[in-house]
C-alpha cells in the first residue's frame, strides 16, 4: 500500500490510516492509504521488510480499510456470494 505524507486530520479520508512517526521504520508521520492496493511480483521485491506497524489499533485501522475496499465489510448473504 502507498504512504503518503501525513495530512490535516480534517483531510484525511476516511479509511486512510495515519501513522505515526517512529512506527514501523517512519522517519515522519504518514498516511496509509489503503484504497490503493497494488499488486507485484516477489520477484520484484529485492530487501526485506523495511518495518512493521506493530500499534494494534493501527493495524485494526488498516484491517478495516483494507475490508471496506475490497468488499469484505459486506455479509455474503447481502451481496450474494455466501
């Protein structure tokens, strides 16, 4: 998922996730926008993890962004794919 700079907390979109500076490696304060999921090949992938968001709450946030913008968030039984 990108990380962009951290915004106004009034600008902040709803599901975006703001994550502080000394958290998984950040050297400034930040925003984890979870509406934009990428997908790349491990191939691509060269280092190991350059850190981990370890905050349970924020990894909570990013859980139910990541959710929401995939669909999850919807019982089965709504959209008809239980």
């Amino acid at each position: 998922m990108p990380h962009h700079r951290r915004q106004e907390p009034a600008a902040i979109p709803r599901r975006d996730v703001p994550i502080a500076a000394d958290e998984a490696g950040q050297t400034r304060a930040g925003v984890i926008v979870t509406s934009q999921v990428w997908t790349i090949s491990t191939r691509r992938i060269r280092s190991e993890p350059l850190g981990i968001v370890l905050d349970v709450e924020t990894r909570a946030a990013v859980r139910r962004g990541l959710a929401h913008h995939l669909g999850l968030d919807v019982p089965g039984m709504l959209d008809g794919a239980a």
